[in-house]
C-alpha cells in the first residue's frame, strides 16, 4: 500500500509537529484543527522551526519552499476523504478521541489507516469504536517531534501485520527509528516517565526541596537533558494528568495516584510552557 497524503488532526504542539516531519519527508499533508486560528498558529510554529533551520544551514531554501507547498491548511473534517493515512494527535481524552475516530471511519477511504498519537489511551478501546480495527495502530511520537527520534508504534488487539509494517515504513521514510509495543496503558515510554515525573511533583509537594532544587538533581545527577518538573510543563500538565489517570485506572494501582497538586494546577489552568505557567512561568 503506498501512501501519499496524510492528515494530521490537532495542530497543538504535537499536531504541528507530526505535520512537520511528514511534509519534509515529501508527503502531502492536511494540517486540521477545530478554527482557522489554531491551525494558522500550528503552520506559524512549523514556519518559524524552518526559518531557523535555513539559518542553520540544516535546510535549503528551495526545500523549506517544498516543504510549506506540501502543507494544507484544514478545518474541515471532510479532507479526511482524500488521506491515506490519518494521524489524530487532540487532546488526551477517551470520549474527544473515539469520536473523532467514528467520524473518520465513516468519511476515510477503506484503504485508509487511522493512527492516533495518544500517550497512554488503549488503542484498542479507540479501534473498538470503527468498522476497520485491523488498520487502526497508535504511532506514539515524541516531543519537541522535529528533534525526538522515537516513534513508539503500538500494534491494537486487532492491527494487522500489514498495517504494521506500513507504519513502520512511513515511520523510517520520516527518519525516525520505530519501536514496536504492544497495548497496555502508557505503552512502555509513559508507563516508566510519568511516574518518575508523579514522584517529582510529590517531592515538591511533601516540601522536600525547591523545583530548581529537584530538576538540577536530576539534570547533574542523572544526565536528563530536563529536569522532571521542566519536563512536565513541557509536555503540558493537563497531558500528564490524564496519563497518571489512565495508568491509576488500568492498573487499578495506587502506585500510580496522581500528585494533588499536579491536579491543584491543572484546576487552575496552570498547563505548564503553554499557558505560560506551570511548576516555572514562561514570558
Ligand atoms: N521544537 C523544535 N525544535 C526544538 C525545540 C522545539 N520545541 N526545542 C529545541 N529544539 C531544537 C533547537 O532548535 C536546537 O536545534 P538547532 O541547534 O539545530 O537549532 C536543538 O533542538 C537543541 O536545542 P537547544 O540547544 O535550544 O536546547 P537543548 O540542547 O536543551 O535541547 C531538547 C532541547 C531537545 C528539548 C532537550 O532539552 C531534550 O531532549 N529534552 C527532553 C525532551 C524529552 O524528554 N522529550 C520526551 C517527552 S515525553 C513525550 O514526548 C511522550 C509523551 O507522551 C508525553
Ligand atoms: P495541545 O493541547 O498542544 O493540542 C491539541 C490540539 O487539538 C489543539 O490545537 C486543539 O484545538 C485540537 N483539538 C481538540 N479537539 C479537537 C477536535 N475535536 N478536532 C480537531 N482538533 C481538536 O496538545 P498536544 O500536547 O499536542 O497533545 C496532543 C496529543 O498528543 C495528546 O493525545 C497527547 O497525549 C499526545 N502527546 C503529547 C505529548 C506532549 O509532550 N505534549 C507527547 C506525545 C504525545
């Protein structure tokens, strides 16, 4: 099966991201959000990471040219009808997540893969909700996507072989190395991470020291390139509640309770680098 367009549904940090890498890797490619104004932000992001890799001597100018032809801007959910591979990368919620996936199994072609990003959610819950469970995979990126060169790819109870290695290829084609994984929650990347950043959060809690304190420990100490409270407003703390909340209720594990302050800040709208404040505040 040969895939030529791919539609990437969410242009949030992960979005813009993924729809990055697939364009310079000579897809074409929807950039689809709910309005206009998210997925114009998303498409400046991926301008501006260009422009400084132009700068950087890393990019052509001829090829970021190419790279932005192959970008489309979306906000219908229509386009879907036009994509071979469809990659949903919204928000880390069950019941936004399977109704997209209902929606695209009714608009896709029946060649179509739908991929989800998600960090932790069973793909074989979002497959469950389609008439094609065997061609829906979760392709987990990493974050910031231009950089990380991981690619978790999660194989559904269902997903077939061939839809596997189709991911995989695509997966290489963007230059990231895929590892396979089978479907538990967290997969094997949240599952280890986000308790180390759960127990961070509780360390800050409990008073143990300052959050410049714990994320020097671990930065020194254990040659993290981020400390974990850095960390995790860098992925979002709205996104790291939901994932210690899907490990805590698919293990049926206190090990995995979720910091009350992770939950005090995530009430207050403090999401971490997005909202400009989170453990530290961003101008
Ligand atoms: N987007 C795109 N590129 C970025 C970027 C971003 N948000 N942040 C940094 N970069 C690029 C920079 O442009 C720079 O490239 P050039 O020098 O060629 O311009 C390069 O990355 C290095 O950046 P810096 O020198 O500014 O900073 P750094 O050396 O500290 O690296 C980092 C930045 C790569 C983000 C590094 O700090 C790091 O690896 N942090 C840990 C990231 C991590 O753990 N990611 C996984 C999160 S968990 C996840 O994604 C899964 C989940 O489900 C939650
Ligand atoms: P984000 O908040 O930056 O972006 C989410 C985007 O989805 C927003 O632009 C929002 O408008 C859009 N959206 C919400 N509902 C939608 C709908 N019904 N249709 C179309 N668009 C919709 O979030 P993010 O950090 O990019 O995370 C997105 C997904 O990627 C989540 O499942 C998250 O768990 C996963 N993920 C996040 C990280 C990370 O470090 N942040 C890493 C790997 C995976």
């Amino acid at each position: 099966m040969t895939i030529n367009t791919i539609m990437v549904i969410g242009a949030g940090q992960m979005g813009s991201g993924i729809a990055q890498v697939c364009a310079m890797a000579g897809y074409n490619v929807f950039l689809h959000d709910l309005q206009e104004e998210f997925v114009q932000k998303g498409i400046q992001s991926i301008e501006k990471l260009l422009a400084r890799a132009v700068d950087k001597g890393r990019m052509t100018e001829e090829d970021r040219d190419d790279t932005l032809r192959q970008l489309h801007p979306s906000t219908s959910i229509q386009n879907a009808a036009e994509a071979d591979l469809i990659i949903e990368a919204v928000v880390e919620n069950m019941d936004v997540k399977t109704g997209i996936f209902k929606m695209l199994d009714d608009i896709a072609p029946k060649h179509a893969i739908l991929a989800s990003n998600t960090s932790s959610l069973p793909i074989t819950e979002i497959a469950a909700v389609t008439n094609r469970p065997e061609k829906v995979i979760g392709m987990h990126f990493m974050n910031p996507v231009p950089v990380m060169k991981l690619v978790e790819i999660i194989r559904g109870l269902q997903t077939s072989d061939s839809v596997y290695e189709v991911i995989e290829a695509v997966t290489t084609k963007l230059n990231k190395v895929p590892v396979e994984v089978n479907d538990f929650p967290g997969f094997i990347s949240n599952r280890i991470l986000m308790p180390m950043i759960n127990e961070a959060i509780f360390a800050l809690y409990e008073g143990v020291a300052e959050p410049e304190a714990i994320d020097e420990i671990m930065k020194l100490g254990m040659n993290h390139p981020m400390g974990p409270l850095t960390l995790a407003d860098f992925i979002g703390l709205d996104t790291c509640l939901y994932i210690m909340e899907t490990l805590q209720e698919g293990f049926g594990d206190d090990k995995y309770r979720p910091c009350p302050l992770l939950r005090k800040y995530v009430k207050a709208g403090w999401l971490g680098k997005k909202t400009g404040k989170g453990f530290y505040t961003y101008s």
